[in-house]
C-alpha cells in the first residue's frame, strides 16, 4: 500500500469533515507528515477492516473519549459527523451520562487512598 503525500490526506479530511481542524491545520504549518500519521492512526483504528463496530459506534467511541480526556475541537467534530450519521438527542444524552457515571467512578477510584490512609 502506497502512503497517500499530506495533500492527499488533507484532501479527504475536508471531503469527510468539510475543512481541517485548527489543531491538524498548525501541525501541518509544522510538519505536513503529521496529517499522514493522523490518517493512518485512524486507518488502523476505527478505520480497520477488522474493527467489529459499526462506523456510528466508532464515532460515539471517539466522542466520549474526547469528551473524556477534554479536547473541544474534537468534540465539536466529532459530533458533526455522528450528526451526518443520524445520532439522535437521546443517545448522545446518553453517552454523557455513561461519561459522567465512568468519571464519578475514576473520583471514588482515586479516593481509595484516602479513606484507606484515614482508616489507618
């Protein structure tokens, strides 16, 4: 397989999502190699002939890790696709409640230091 030039990626990142995000737009202005490895990342995640989820799975994967680790330019991107891809109100509520519910656990994981050490 042929690797596609950063103008070939960037390309078929504004057909997929109708322009580059800023993020990828300065580390092209860096090294126009970083929209290659982006794309092939993706090619070898939710891209993946072999990724046993369906292509709005994958999104709605993508997005509650955004929203997770925080990142607002991929949020808002990914949720403009999966609104392409028929995403309704009520699961995207959803997958900010199973968000919250995994961060809430991530909290009481973090205190078992304390209310051992307290304990002690």
């Amino acid at each position: 397989m042929k690797t596609p030039t950063p103008q070939q990626v960037e390309a078929m990142m504004v057909e997929k999502m109708g322009a580059l995000p800023e993020s990828l737009n300065a580390a092209k202005a860096i090294d126009p190699r970083f929209l290659i490895e982006q794309a092939m990342s993706s090619k070898f995640s939710v891209q993946d002939e072999n990724n046993p989820f369906d292509d709005k799975t994958s999104m709605m994967l993508l997005l509650v890790t955004s929203i997770t680790l925080g990142s607002e330019e991929c949020v808002i991107e990914q949720t403009k696709m999966l609104k392409k891809m028929g995403i309704t109100k009520e699961e995207l509520a959803f997958l900010v409640k199973i968000v919250k519910h995994g961060q809430s656990s991530v909290v009481m994981g973090n205190a078992k230091a304390a209310f051992a050490t307290f304990e002690s």
